[in-house]
C-alpha cells in the first residue's frame, strides 16, 4: 500500500467510492426522515440535537474513508473487503436512527460506527506497514482513532444520565483533532481535485436527499388532499430553491484552491459538516411543508395557522441561512479573489431567516416562494457580478496590450 501522488493527473472518483456512497443515502435518508417526523409532531427544537448527533457520526465516517482514499485507494482486494466492512457499517447505523431520535438511545448507531472504524483501523495499519515514509503518520492515526472508539463504546454503554450530551461533544472534538495531531508526523498525499470532486458529490448526494424528502411530503399530501394552488407553490419553489443552492455551490472547483493553500483543508473540510447538516435539515423542512400544504384548509390568518406555520417556515428558512453563511466562508478559505461574495449571501441570509415572521399572513407557501426568490437573486447577482468583473479584466487585458507596445504597431 504505497501513496498515491499528489499531482497525479485526471484522478477522479472510483467505483468503489461511487458504490460506498450509495451507503451513505441510506443512513441521510433515514436522520432526514426522522428529522421531518420530529418537526411535523411539533417537536423541531428536541428532534434537532440527535438529528446532528447522529449527522455527525455519518459525516465524520465519510469523512474519514474519503480522506484515507484520497491518499492510498490500491484497489486490491483487501482495500475493497475492508470497505466493504465500513459500508455494512454505515447500513447498521442507519438501522440504528429510529432509536436514537426517539429515545436517545444510540447503542445500535454506535455499533455501526465502531464496525466502520475497525475496517478503517485496519487501512491504517496496513498503510504504516507498507508505507515506510508516512508509518508515524499511520499509526498515529490508527491508534488516536482505536482510543476514541473506545470512547465511543463506553459513551453508548456507560455514560452517566444527563452527561451523554457534553460527553459527546468531548469525544467529537477529540475526533476532529486526530488528524492534525497525526499529520505533525508528516503529511499524506491526499489529492486536491480529488477531495473537491467527493465532496462535490456528496453535495449532490444531500440534494438528491432533499428531492427524496420533499416527494415524501408530496405523496403524503396527495393522498390527504390532493392537489392545491398552495401545495404547487411550495413543491415549485422547493425545487427553485435546490436548483439555485446547487448553483451557488458549484460555481467555483475547489481543486485549485486546495491545491495552493493545503493548510487551510481543515477548515475547509470541517465547514462543510454545517453545509451538509443544512442541506439535510432542508430536506426535512420541504417534506413537512409540501405535506402540511395539503392539509391547510379554508383562508390563512393569523389565528388560524400561526404557531405551526411559522414553525415550518423556520424549518426551510434556518438551513438555507445556515447554507447560505456557511458556503460564503467555505468557499473563501480557499480562493484569492472570491467569486461567491460573502457579504452578499449572508445579507441574503438575514432575507430568509426574517421571511417566516410573515408565515401568519402570506402562509408557508409564501414564505418559501420569497425563500426561492432570495436565493435566485443571491444566484443571479452572483453570476452578474462575476461576468461583469470578467469583462472588466478582458478590457484591461485588450488595452494593456494596446499601449503597453505601440512600437510593435
């Protein structure tokens, strides 16, 4: 198991890591789903803490198996058996979901999480075992993340009553401190364009979860109501609103950008838990909202859908401000002149998060069809500015070559 290099050129996602991705829709569609059930039942602000809980264990693997290929996917046949073993792992955490949102019970979520991590400690030793260069590098990755798993064991079995929430936090920053520890032995080979087209992926993947989680919503309020002009509102500006973040999001490769400041990976890398957590929750807010739209009834007043609707419309609004903040600062950790303004979209992220004050009057679906407005603007102000400057730079290149040498004329 030798590393891979870090300018090797046209890497791309393997096959394998597309089929262990598959997992990972399983375990997202399982913490949205719940997430969706809580915020129906008027339980949004309970349902929340576990749905990050359990949203953290599945990134953190993610995480940590694209990361490990980045730098020694050899293909061969113990690389794919061990993955293997972590996607069995990823299933029973998902399995495990239900439990845990409901009564805080996470026994089966930890036991998917250790069989990923045995699989996981495995590559890493065999990767100080082959790879002379980097074994310090392995092993100390093999051996922060054997403690922390039996942290994790001895949270789910052991933990004291009321404890189990500032226990997790402890082991969770552990967790993200193992690979900076680790790396002061020396750093791995990890391929720039290759982590920024996996996590351009996974993006795709969480999406993918939204649609999933709003067709959800959609079958649930056909069969209670059928079709309504306020349930077309909602279901049209879900999808605008998904089409425009996607936009956003994939207007700029990060590849280059990783490529010239590595040392701001973690940042950028760790970012990306609160962007993947919104566009989740997202999916969650649509699901409730498109099938709540089924079952209003009769005119929208203040009185008559009050509470729940500014709930729900807090359930949209929330993840796209928290995408909104989140992808502006991500995005400019990594680039020299940014092409997503910050400034920009958290103005536009104050927008949304004010829109369901008005869910009282407009109802939710006006609240997410202002959303989707909001986030077509940030989209298209956006791609304005940017052609407008690149037009600009054109200019000053066209007349920098006409002064610079008129002699050659």
């Amino acid at each position: 198991m030798s590393a891979r290099p870090i300018d090797e050129p046209n890497r791309v996602s393997s096959q394998l890591e597309l089929l262990f991705d598959l997992t990972f829709v399983v375990a997202v569609a399982a913490v949205t789903a719940r997430l969706a059930h809580e915020i129906g039942e008027g339980h949004a602000l309970s349902g929340i803490v576990p749905f990050l809980q359990v949203f953290f264990a599945i990134w953190w693997a993610w995480m940590n198996f694209t990361w490990f290929a980045s730098s020694y996917d050899t293909d061969d046949v113990a690389y794919r058996l061990l993955t293997m073993l972590q996607m069995a792992g990823v299933l029973v955490l998902a399995a495990g979901v239900p439990a845990a949102s409901e009564h805080a019970d996470f026994r089966v979520v930890t036991l998917g999480y250790v069989v990923m991590r045995i699989g996981l400690v495995v590559q890493w030793v065999r990767a100080g075992v082959e790879d002379r260069a980097r074994r310090r590098t392995a092993l100390r990755y093999a051996g922060g993340v054997t403690v922390l798993t039996a942290g994790w064991l001895l949270h789910s079995l052991v933990a004291p009553v009321g404890a189990e929430l500032p226990l997790f936090v402890v082991l969770a920053a552990l967790e993200l401190a193992v690979p900076g520890w680790a790396e002061r032995a020396g750093p791995t080979t990890w391929h720039p364009h290759h982590i920024a087209e996996r996590y351009g992926l996974f993006t795709i993947i969480l999406l993918g979860e939204s649609v999933l989680a709003a067709s959800r919503g959609v079958a649930a309020a056909v069969g209670t109501s059928g079709i309504s002009g306020r349930f077309v509102v909602i279901a049209v500006s879900g999808l605008v609103v998904l089409f425009a973040l996607w936009w956003l999001y994939f207007l700029v490769e990060a590849g280059d950008g990783l490529s010239d400041r590595r040392d701001r990976s973690y940042l950028w890398g760790y970012g990306h838990y609160g962007v993947f957590a919104a566009l989740a929750a997202l999916g969650a807010g649509l699901e409730v909202a498109v099938e709540q739209s089924g079952r209003a009834a009769g005119p929208l007043t203040a009185g008559s859908l009050g509470a729940g609707s500014l709930a729900v419309g807090y359930a949209v609004a929330v993840p796209v401000g928290v995408f909104l903040v989140l992808l502006g600062t991500v995005h400019a950790l990594v680039v020299a002149e940014p092409v997503i303004r910050p400034v920009l979209l958290t103005v536009s992220a104050v927008v949304v998060l004010t829109l369901p004050l008005a869910a009282p009057w407009i109802g939710v679906h006006g609240v997410v069809a202002a959303i989707a407005a909001t986030c077509v603007s940030s989209a298209g102000l956006t791609v304005a500015l940017n052609a407008g400057q690149a037009g600009r730079g054109r200019t000053r290149s066209r007349f920098s070559r006409t002064t610079v040498n008129p002699a050659d004329r």
